[in-house]
C-alpha cells in the first residue's frame, strides 16, 4: 500500500471501514442465507491458499547511504528518500535486513557541457535476499556546477519523484 504495512492514517481506515459495513449489509440483504457448512471454498481460491512456506513478510524498507553525489549529495539524498518512504508510512531502516527490501541511490554527475551537465540517479529496489526486484531511473540536466556543493530541494525533488516508481516495485513485490 502506500502507506506501507499496517500504515493507513486512521480518517481513510475510518473511511473503509464504513464503506466495508455499507456493503457487507447490502450483500446480506441481497443474498439468501447460506449453509455454512456445506460451503467450502474450491481448492484453487488464492485467498484460501496458504503463504508459501518460508515467504518473508515485508514490514520495512532499508535505504542504506546513496553513492556517487558531489558535495553533500549523498547525505541529502539519503535523507531525502527516507523522508519520501517514511511520510508514505514505511518504517525505514539504514541497513538490510531479512524482512525489508533494500533502495540503493546511485548517482553519476557528467562533465559539463556549456552551461549544462548531466545527471542521472538510478534507485535500485533489492528484496530482502539481494535479488534485484527493479530500478527507476532520473536523468536530467542542471545547471553546470549547481551540485558541486549542497543539493538542497533537488534532493528532495529527486526522491519524492522516485518514490511513487518505488511503490509500485514493492506492489509488484507483494
């Protein structure tokens, strides 16, 4: 989810709530009663399946120091993307762990072209046996020299757009 395991701010749980009791009751008024006994769901219903054994239930995500920034690139970045999944309800750690995927920052700075230069961020999602689940990648090109020393809000701007690709990785995972 978006909110991450177990994370859904209480006015839209409230919400779902109400609207899970409107349709349980309307189903009940629409449906005749049924022997409960003799009602068994059929062997291939993937709800009824148990979890595979030894499946590892995600309940963090991991987002250890990003790599390869100029300046103080790597802190903020960092930062930045754990502040993105953290708001998204995920409890974040700063290391792997057994029952968290890993998101990894890289980042390349290219050689100044006139008064541009390039940069590409590549965040790499790893389940939690190091396996890569996928990637996103941010290319773009900024003022030349404008990352030499603080990143400032482009951090910020880099992670909170790279987190939405995140979060459909992790829904895929799940």
């Amino acid at each position: 989810t978006l909110y991450g395991p177990g994370n859904i701010p209480p006015e839209l749980m409230a919400e779902q709530q109400v609207a899970d009791q409107q349709a349980d009751a309307a189903a009940d008024a629409a449906t005749p009663p049924v022997d409960t006994a003799a009602a068994t769901p059929p062997a291939d219903d993937p709800a009824k399946k148990p979890a595979k054994p030894g499946a590892v239930t995600i309940k963090a995500v991991a987002v250890p120091s990003v790599k390869g920034a100029t300046g103080s690139g790597n802190k903020e970045l960092t930062i930045a993307m754990r502040d993105a999944l953290q708001q998204a309800g995920w409890p974040i750690l700063t290391a792997a762990r057994g029952d968290a995927l890993t998101v990894q920052g890289r980042v390349v700075i290219g050689e100044a072209h006139g008064a541009t230069q390039s940069v590409r961020i590549v965040w790499d999602v790893l389940t939690p046996d190091g396996k890569n689940l996928g990637n996103l990648k941010q290319d773009n090109a900024v003022p030349a020299g404008s990352l030499d020393k603080e990143w400032g809000d482009n951090a910020r701007y880099a992670a909170e757009a790279a987190a939405e690709g995140i979060f459909s990785l992790i829904q895929k995972y799940r």
